[in-house]
C-alpha cells in the first residue's frame, strides 16, 4: 500500500515538474525585450482613494528589460522595470509639485521608482501565448525596498504584420496591478489617511520588443 | 434693506447658488482639474490604457474663491448703498 501511494506521488511530482510552463510560440530560447517607448504607450499608474478625495496618477516614461526562457517562464524570468519619480502627473500641476516634495516622494532624493523580479512562484497557462505569473519582486519606492507578491499577465506575439505597424520584434504585452502602503515606504504625511490614502493601488501596461 | 441692497444680495445669492450648481454638475470634485484621465483600447493585445486629454473640471476650491469673493462684494456693496441712503435721509432732514 505505501509503495503504491510513493509512487503515485512520484508520479504526480513528475507529472506536474514536466507540464509547460512557459509560451506555446515560434520563438525558441531565451529572448529579452526592452520596454523602452518613445511613443508614450506605456505606463504606470496609481490610484489613491480616501472619503474626501480621489488621486490618479500616470507615467508614460516607463524603461527596463526583461528575459525569459520562452518554454520555461517560471524558471528564468528575470528583469527590472523603473520609471523616473518626476515624471508621475496627476492632472493638476500644483499636486504634481507636491508628490516630488521632500514630504512626499521627494523625486530629488530618490529620482528612481523601480521593481526586480526576484522569484516567480506560479505559472497559469491561459492561452499558448498567455500566462498568469505570480511574481515576487523588490519594489523601491522612496529609498525604501520592499519584497511584494505581483501578479503579471504576459501575452506573447510572434512578428508579424499586426506587431510591425507597432514595433518591429516580437512583442510582449504586460499587465500588473497591485497594491502597496505608503506608510510601510516611509513616506509619512500628515495628509496621509485623509485626503491621500496610505494604501495605493499600482497598476503597469507595458509592451516590449525582442529587437532594440 | 433698501432696492439696490435687495438687488445685491440677490445678486450675491444667484452667484453662490450657480457656481454650487456648477460643481455639482462636474461630478463634486475637490480640486479644479485641467486634464482628466481617459481610457483608450489596445486592440493589439486587448487591453485598455490610459491618456491624459485636456478637460477643465470644476472643483470645490474654485467654487468657494468664487463664492468667498461675491460674500466679500455683496458685502462692500451693501454697505456702500446703506451709507448713501442714509447721507441722503441726513441732508433732507
């Protein structure tokens, strides 16, 4: 009987270690796409919502690589992605001053909002070009690094007409939202918790090229 | 409360209550916006992102400069029509 349930679980450890965990596609390899735009298509947004106010914020100068073994996702993807403080709008230009503020992101101090991908610990197949990623990552903010679970959805497209008009390459479409507190990245305000809320809602957009 | 102060306060009034009218309308927003955020479809990937386009939203700060200026003259004006009536009440006498 235990040998029995022994090698079924051998066999379910195999089955599961030998499943696809990475894209059905026509490239092959490790390929590494850089999300530098000049166009201004990709983005970082926030959203902070208290009972007296509503804040949304937006960045397109978004820059970074990442790279992956196409078959093998889970186990190679690596990367950062970065935006510079400073260039985060709000839609009104007194509160833009105010974000790079020392007493609030101080863009001076910390000119760089970044985030590295440290582990991936689930892969979902969604489609042969489509995964759910479950990454772990360091997030900076405000010269503070802080270890958060993200979950990223990558859609892969070979070259083709379509991506051409687009950009020349292979793309790769990348979706995240999350969640961070400011508290938890020192940034401390007496506004804070009434007309900005500590907790902040992240959400990236981003496509990047194999060729650049 | 003589014509031309019943003129002025229903004046101040009018103000008031239009520039409330105003910001309710915008959708009650706190702080005047010059650009809004709207969305946008990636037809690539089928997803939507964000831009910024330029639209004036009119917020509770400008609604109370407004409303805090037209108390201010309504009040001077008030005043300034009293003073008259009674200089005028004075010399007849």
């Amino acid at each position: 009987m235990k040998l029995i349930l022994k090698t079924s679980i051998l066999i379910f450890t195999c089955f599961i270690t030998a499943l696809p965990q990475g894209f059905d596609v026509k490239a092959k390899g490790v390929q590494t796409f850089s999300f530098k735009d000049d166009k201004g298509r990709n983005q970082a947004s926030f959203h902070s919502i208290t009972p007296f106010d509503e804040v949304d914020g937006l960045t397109s100068e978004i820059s970074g690589q990442v790279s992956f073994d196409v078959k093998d996702v889970k186990n190679t993807l690596k990367g950062e992605i970065s935006l510079p403080t400073a260039s985060l709008k709000t839609g009104i230009t007194m509160r833009d001053k105010d974000l790079k503020d020392p007493k609030w992101l101080d863009a001076e101090k910390y000119p760089v909002i970044s985030f590295k991908i440290v582990k991936v610990t689930d892969v979902q197949i969604l489609a042969p070009n489509k995964l759910k990623v479950k990454v772990t990552g360091d997030f900076n903010l405000h010269g503070v690094n802080n270890e958060i679970p993200v979950e990223v959805t990558m859609t892969y497209l070979d070259e083709s007409a379509a991506t051409e008009a687009r950009e020349p390459g292979d793309l790769l479409g990348v979706t995240a939202n999350f969640s961070i507190t400011l508290s938890s990245y020192n940034v401390q305000n007496m506004i804070l918790g009434k007309r900005v809320s500590d907790n902040i809602t992240i959400g990236t957009n981003i496509v990047g090229t194999n060729k650049f | 409360m003589n014509i031309k102060q019943k003129i002025t306060f229903a004046a101040g009034l009018a103000i008031i209550v239009t520039v409330f009218i105003i910001w309710i309308v915008n959708g009650t927003y706190v702080f005047t916006q010059t650009q809004v955020l709207i969305e946008k479809q990636d037809p690539l990937f089928g997803t939507t992102y964000q831009e910024w386009q330029n639209k004036f939203i009119w917020g509770l700060d400008l609604t109370l400069f407004i409303s805090a200026i037209s108390i201010i003259a309504s009040t001077i004006l008030f005043f300034i029509f009293k003073d008259k009536r009674k200089n005028r009440n004075e010399i007849n006498s």
